[in-house]
C-alpha cells in the first residue's frame, strides 16, 4: 500500500500539543524535499534575479519566489522547533502550557504567530529567522507588536533562530528563546 505524501501546507495542523508537534515538524520537512537544490544564473545579477523573482513550483509556498519561500519556510522551523522546545519543558514558566495556536508562512488569522492559554493565563509570541545583521530591527518590530496587544497577555515570547544573536533571554517582560532547527 502506498503512503499518502503531505502536498500542501493546510495539512499542517495549526494546534499544536505534545502529541502532534513532532508530526507536524515531519510533515513541513516533507514538503521541502521536491524543491530543487540547484539554482544556477548566467551571471550573479541573473542569479539574484532567480532568486528574488523566479516562482517556486513546488514545496510549500507555490507562487512565491524562492527568496519568499526561503523566510517563510525558515520562520515556520522556528516555529514548530520552538513550540517543541516550549513542550518538552525546557522553558522555566511555561510549563502550564500545553497547547499552542500558531500560524505559518505568512497567515494572518490570529493577532500573533503564536497564542496559548491554560489555567487563566495568556501567552503570545512571534517568531523569525533572521541573519545576525538584521536581528536588531526584527526584535523591535516583534517586541513592540507584542506590548500593542490588547489580549491582556501574562507571558510575551519572541522565538527566533538560535544563530541569530548573543543576547540575554529576556528584554522588558518579553523571553526571547532561541531555537535550533534540526535539518
């Protein structure tokens, strides 16, 4: 019997708990394998051009180009390789959380990349990856989103690619977790 091949990113489930997360890590990963792993230009201009205006045809993002897909695809690991991390206990004071609303790519439902509630308490996060270069702007356009929310949150997250920056873990109120993504 042949297994059924993830094809498409709504596959992916937006709730995730301790009994999904690794599934839903395996299922993004599957749909980066049709994407080609050689890109080539006449020259580097043609080469940048490829890569910020050639259309992808396959992998999650279908439509968008290579460049898009690239940040959207890096961001989403952060996501669900930071919601793992957040599961399996490794960040002091989160551990009453056991299920998260996220979104991926570049959805648009919810007011934050990431939602969580249990016993009273409200978390809400955002997430990227980013070059070290641009961490600073990305910081600050996440943390000031996250203290504009009107959810009335107790606990602010900013999850983000662990080779990212050196910084403390937290800045004002908002943890700030690193996250390595496994390939």
């Amino acid at each position: 019997m042949k297994t059924k091949t993830l094809k498409f990113l709504t596959e992916i489930p937006r709730e995730l708990d301790k009994d999904n997360i690794d599934s839903a890590i395996k299922k993004h990963k599957s749909l980066l394998e049709d994407i080609p792993l050689l890109v080539e230009g006449s020259n580097i201009l043609d080469l940048f051009a490829i890569l910020k205006r050639y259309q992808m045809i396959s992998g999650p993002y279908i439509g968008v180009s290579l460049f898009e897909a690239a940040n959207r695809i890096m961001t989403d690991l952060v996501i669900l390789f930071g919601i793992k991390k957040i599961l399996s206990g490794e960040i002091p004071n989160l551990e009453i959380f056991s299920k998260f609303i996220v979104e991926l790519g570049n959805e648009n439902d919810n007011p934050h990349d990431i939602v969580s509630y249990s016993s009273g308490k409200t978390l809400i996060g955002e997430a990227f990856n980013v070059a070290p270069s641009f961490f600073n702007v990305k910081k600050n356009k996440s943390y000031k989103k996250l203290l504009k929310s009107d959810q009335n949150p107790d606990f602010l997250i900013l999850l983000c690619n662990s080779d990212s920056h050196d910084m403390v873990k937290e800045v004002g109120g908002v943890t700030i977790i690193k996250v390595d993504i496994e390939f």
